[in-house]
C-alpha cells in the first residue's frame, strides 16, 4: 500500500504538459474547462441568474489596468459555450456593437484564414417584443476560404444549432449592476471538432467609442478585419476531455493496473 500511496502522490503532482498541453503560452491561453451545468444555461444574452455561468472558466481581460471584459467558457457534451460581459460598453448602440469570436480548429496559426477557421458575429439587440416576434436575425456565422485576408473575403455559412444573442445586462450581472453589453454562444463542436486545442481570438466592438477590445493583446487591426491565426491566442482543455476521457477517468486507468499488480503479488507471496 505504501508503494500505491507513493504513485498516486507522483500522479498528482505532474506538471500539466504531462496531461497534454505542451508549448503553449500561459499569457495567450484560456483553459477552458468541462461543465455539467450547461443544460441550464437560458440564452437571453446576459446573466438570467446570479450564478447561471458559474460552473466556468473565468478570464478577465485588462487593458492598462481597466477591465474590459469578462470571459466565460466552458464544454459540455457537443458544444462549446462562452459569455462575454462586456462592463466597458455601458451606451447601448443595438446593431452596432458586436462581439466576435474565431476559432481556428486545426490550431495551425496559419498566415491566412483559411478553410479551418471560424468566426461567430453576435450584434447587440434589444430584445423586446416586436425583435422577438420577427425573428430578426442579430448573429452569423463565417468561415474562411483557401486564402482569406479581409473580413469581408470570409463566406457565410448556415448553422442552425448555433446560437449567439447579445444584449443589455440587468440586475443579475455577476460584475456590474450598471447595464452594459453581455453576449451568449452556443458553438457545436461538429463543426469545429473535437481538440484539446484551438486556436482563439476574442474581440468587442464599442460603436459609441469606435472601439474594438480584443484577446489577445496588442494586436492592432483595423476595425472591419481580423488578425491573422498565427497572431490568435490558444483555447485549451487541459484534462483533454474535448477529444475523449475526462482526467478522473484517465487517472483511475492508469491506477487499475497498478491495484491489481498489488493485490497479486500480496497474495501470492502468503502462498509461498
């Protein structure tokens, strides 16, 4: 049992690139993380409760010490899912503000957005009466070409299981009771794969101030384009659990053996 015990204290004091995420730079990496609480997200654009995006990672972006946003992401099932609380943008300017966020899903930081590069516009609405009974359409889809360069050159594609809705935050925002700018995504992962790596680019557009405020950081575009992958951040799953088994699992494998090996060699030598 000592032996065990001795184990099972190596086991869990491995650094994290023994669990598969190598090379990568701490400083440009969100960690996303599995949750089971997903099913009970309600995809209104903002905090419908205190702790709706709790069970999630958490990353804040700064910019010379002011908050820009707060990011949430986490995986469950077949899909990826994120809320951006932006608590910078506080003047509501609906179709105009917009969040963005691209995921290259061969993670190849390429020089181009390529065929394997996704991005997901959401726009600010809303959200009464008359929007919701006409159904109009504030979020999209785009994916990029052999050798795409400009926004504009990306093709958009339909998705049905995507959903993407942005709107003004109320009394439940975890961060601010001022309302401000706050988008929901829901992102199946049939189209972007399954990895324990992609790469990320994340960025709000304030329309009053004409800005845009991205992840990573210092990359300068022009408002309209989108940085090259190769500039693109890392979305990470740490315990692998996007391409196959939870860490929990992986462990306990790993251990079986181990137990059994005891066992025996504890009994035979009793027989001897």
């Amino acid at each position: 049992m000592k032996k065990l015990f001795f184990v099972l204290i190596i086991i869990f004091l491995l650094p994290i690139n023994a669990y598969g995420v190598n090379d990568i730079d701490r400083e440009n990496a969100v960690l996303i993380t599995k949750s089971s609480s997903m099913n009970d997200i309600v995809f209104d654009g903002k905090w419908t409760f205190y702790t709706e995006w709790k069970n999630t990672s958490y990353d804040l972006i700064k910019s010379d010490g002011v908050t820009e946003f707060h990011l949430r992401s986490a995986h469950q099932d077949n899909f990826v899912y994120f809320m951006i609380d932006v608590v910078s943008d506080e003047k509501a300017n609906f179709g105009n503000d917009q969040a963005i966020i691209c995921i290259d899903s061969k993670n190849n930081k390429s020089s181009f957005i390529d065929d394997d590069d996704y991005c997901f516009v959401v726009k600010l609405q809303e959200l009464n009466f008359f929007e919701k009974l006409f159904g109009e359409n504030y979020s999209y889809v785009v994916k990029g070409k052999t050798y795409s360069v400009n926004f504009d050159e990306l093709e958009k594609i339909e998705l049905s299981e995507f959903i993407g809705i942005g709107t003004m935050s109320d009394n439940e925002d975890r961060y601010s009771l001022v309302p401000h700018a706050s988008y929901e995504y829901k992102i199946p992962t049939d189209l972007i794969g399954r990895s324990d790596s992609y790469g990320l680019y994340v960025a709000v557009y304030d329309a009053d101030l004409d800005i845009t405020y991205s992840w990573p950081k210092n990359i300068i575009t022009e408002s309209s384009q989108i940085p090259k992958p190769y500039d693109w951040g890392n979305l990470i799953s740490p315990d692998k659990t996007l391409p196959e088994f939870n860490l929990g699992i992986v462990l306990l494998l790993s251990i079986i053996p181990i137990v059994f090996i005891s066992y025996f060699r504890k009994n035979t030598s009793f027989q001897v």
